[in-house]
C-alpha cells in the first residue's frame, strides 16, 4: 500500500512554488483517507516531520553525508548500456568498472566457486570455478530464481516462487527445503537469509501478495538447526502486530546478534538476545525502535570492524544512513538532495570500500546513485547517477562477506514496457586482465 500511495502522491513532490501549495491543498483530503486506510499515519507522520526539518535547514549540515568533490557518470537515456566507458570516472581509484557476464544474482562458497543465475536464463542455476569465465549448468527451477544463500558448511539454497530449495552435494541435485507461507512469496534480495556461528539457519518471508484489496499478512520468521532439512515457523512478528512482511534477518559479527526489520506500516528493527543461550521458540527478540520517528524497515546493511551501517527504506521520504556500534546507540546521517527520496536499497563491502545503491523508481526528479566510500562511511564518492524511471542499478552479487570483485546489473526500460540489462564487475585494477 506504501508503494501505491508514493505512486499517487509522487507527482506533489515535483511542483514547484505556489503550483505545489495548489496541488497539495486539492490533494490533502484524499491524501489523508488514503492514509488512514492504508494505516500509514505513523509513517506520513515521520515523513512530514523530517520533511519540515529539512526544509527549514534544521538538520544540522554535518548531519549529512559528505560527498567527495567528484562529478558522477550520468545515465543518459537512449545511451547503449552495454558499451559504457567508466575509465574517466574510475581514474583516480584502484578499481575498474568493467563489462561482464550478465550475471542476475549469484553467490559464491567457500572455495569461492561461483552459484548463480544469468539475467536471460533466470531459472537456471549455474556453477563457475574461473570467476564466470565458463559455466556450468545445474538445474532448471520452476521459477524464476529471487535469491541464492551459501551457508558456512556450502550448503546450497536457493529461493524460487513460494519455496526454498537445497543442495548438499554442490548442487548436483536440490530437493525442496521450505515452502513458504504464500505462493508469490520470496526473501529480500540478499537480506533475508542468514546464519549464526550454531550453524542454525534463519528466513524472513517478504512479498507483496494482494488479497481481496489487501496486503497478505506473511511476517513470518523460520529456523532450520539441522542445515534445512526441516524448519520451525514463528509469527512473533505477526502476533507484535506487523501487517505484512520481513525485510532483514542477518546475522551480526560485530554484535554476535541477529538483526531483524520488518516492513509496511511499523517498520521496526529487533536485536536478539544473546546468542549463546538462542532458543527460537522462546522468541528472543528485543525491540529497539518503538516509535517509527526512531527509524527502522531497514533494507540493507554492512559491517566494517568497527560499526553496523543500516540503509532506510522511505521511498518518497528522507532516506538515512543509521550507524551503531553497540546496537544501542544509533546515530543518522541524512541523505541530501537530489538523492534524498531514494532508499538505500543496497550495502556490501569489496575489500575496504563500503559501495551502495540509493535507488527511486517513481521520480524523475529524485535521482538516483551508485557511490563508494573508502573511509567506512565518513565520506562518499557518487559513482554513476541516473533517472530511476529509465534505468535501475542492482548489485547482484550476493555474498556478503569483504570480495575483491562485485557486480552490478544496469536495466533500461524500453518502449512497450520491457527491459534490457546488462552486467559490469568493480575489481581491482591489478585484477584486471
């Protein structure tokens, strides 16, 4: 409903001037009804208070992130994605932005051997030992691939349309692991499996599945303690009254927590207890945020050695970066314009750098970027800048420990409502060939 309602008020945020008074004033009773029936009040509420905020420069300026002095590559529309040249961009760093096999989202295992699936063939999960050079097929699914997760002992899972699906064998053969509670439900991109030092292995379920004018209520959380083979199920979540899904559940090495957001109206974030004594019947879950003014919802997230960095999930809103270094202490730096409205949809480390994709596929006008920092967040570079409605950037490479190389697909809507993607890798420059 939150995405329904940013698509039919979106255009607001574009005038300018008295034409934006005019509008928001026709608008403001059925904004408001809307609302109401969405049960959104909480979230608008915070929206239009860091709305004020901004607006009126009550933000302190080092509240904001610091972008480096440095000019963007911009996205142009008409432009041939497959043929970018990044090497003006990239000169001053130690990475290249290459042209690469047109990966979809993989993940890599211990022996950092490649499991993922091609943005043409995604239902097919592929093997690489050479870093995508060749490939070997494994299996065909039903339905499209939505994630792939390793786990420490490389097991493979691998989620599909409503079901997870496991390999033991690396992949030679998969058996079905965990239907989901929904036939359209999923995880969140790489975001919504995860594994504690145990072994135990933990899914949020996430969709959107409409029913009968409504959204589904799927907030469920599992546990497997025995790599997959069976599964617990809790609606804790749904029981605390979160109306429709989970965003995250990651495990945390600098807390040695798990770290759970859920999505929709409440957008909250939970830190459980203690690990060592973790009983997932006995929910053991600790809500950080009680007041949605406090942030939460949370869509991405990256660890340096030091702190957690959280990215928010407000599209149409202020969008932040949340730091913590304890999980009880949380400090924002805000988004600035023309990137502001664009969630952070993605967080991942590749060696020392922190890279992140704010992304806003409703607005012309909030633009969206690829930036890097080098400093674990203290600055930032942006990278490549475009209109969220022509184009979209994804990294899709799903392993979340520090690489030396990831991905990222560039998609360009077409006319006739398709779309064309290609793939291109950051490596070092001393990797490349």
């Amino acid at each position: 409903m939150g995405t329904i309602i940013t698509k039919k008020y979106s255009h607001l945020a574009e005038k300018k001037g008295l034409d934006r008074a005019f509008h928001i004033a026709l608008s403001f009773f059925p904004l408001l009804i809307d609302v109401a029936k969405s049960g959104k009040l909480r979230e608008i509420s915070s929206f239009a208070i860091w709305e004020i905020r901004h607006k009126m420069g009550l933000f302190s300026q080092n509240t904001y992130i610091t972008f480096e002095e440095h000019a963007p590559f911009i996205l142009k529309e008409g432009d041939e994605i497959s043929s970018y040249d990044f090497t003006a961009a990239t000169k001053e760093d130690v990475f290249d932005i290459t042209l690469t096999r047109n990966w979809k989202l993989f993940h890599k295992d211990s022996k950092n051997s490649i499991f993922g699936c091609l943005a043409n063939e995604n239902t097919v999960l592929y093997k690489s030992n050479d870093n995508g050079k060749t490939l070997k097929k494994l299996h065909t699914f039903k339905w499209v691939i939505k994630a792939i997760f390793i786990s420490q002992e490389d097991v493979i899972f691998v989620d599909t349309k409503g079901e997870i699906y496991r390999s033991d064998d690396g992949g030679e053969s998969f058996e079905l692991s965990l239907e989901l509670s929904e036939e359209d439900s999923s995880i969140f991109h790489h975001y919504g499996m995860t594994q504690i030092p145990s072994g135990a292995l933990l899914v949020g379920e996430y969709g959107n599945v409409a029913k009968e004018g409504l959204w589904a209520n799927i907030a469920y959380i599992y546990c497997s303690s025995d790599l997959g083979k069976t599964w617990e199920r809790s609606d804790f979540l749904k029981k605390q009254g979160v109306n429709k899904h989970v965003h995250m559940i990651k495990y945390s090495h600098l807390l040695d927590r798990l770290i759970l957001a859920d999505g929709d109206n409440k957008k909250q974030l939970w830190i459980s207890k203690p690990l060592e004594n973790f009983k997932f019947s006995q929910n053991p879950w600790n809500l950080i945020t009680k007041f949605h003014i406090q942030m939460g919802g949370y869509t991405s997230m990256v660890e340096t050695d030091s702190k957690m960095i959280l990215g928010t999930d407000y599209l149409g809103g202020t969008n932040f970066l949340v730091e913590t270094t304890d999980g009880k202490n949380f400090s924002k730096k805000v988004i600035p314009d023309p990137y502001r409205r664009s969630p952070v949809h993605d967080l991942i480390k590749r060696g020392n750098e922190i890279w992140s994709v704010l992304n806003n596929p409703n607005s012309k006008d909030a633009k969206c970027l690829l930036m890097v920092s080098k400093n674990g967040g203290e600055s930032w570079k942006k990278v490549i800048e475009y209109d969220g409605t022509k184009h979209l950037i994804m990294i899709n490479s799903g392993d979340l420990k520090p690489t030396q190389s990831i991905t990222f697909a560039i998609t360009t809507m077409v006319e006739g409502g398709g779309e064309r993607g290609v793939c291109y890798e950051i490596r070092d420059k001393s990797l490349s060939d």
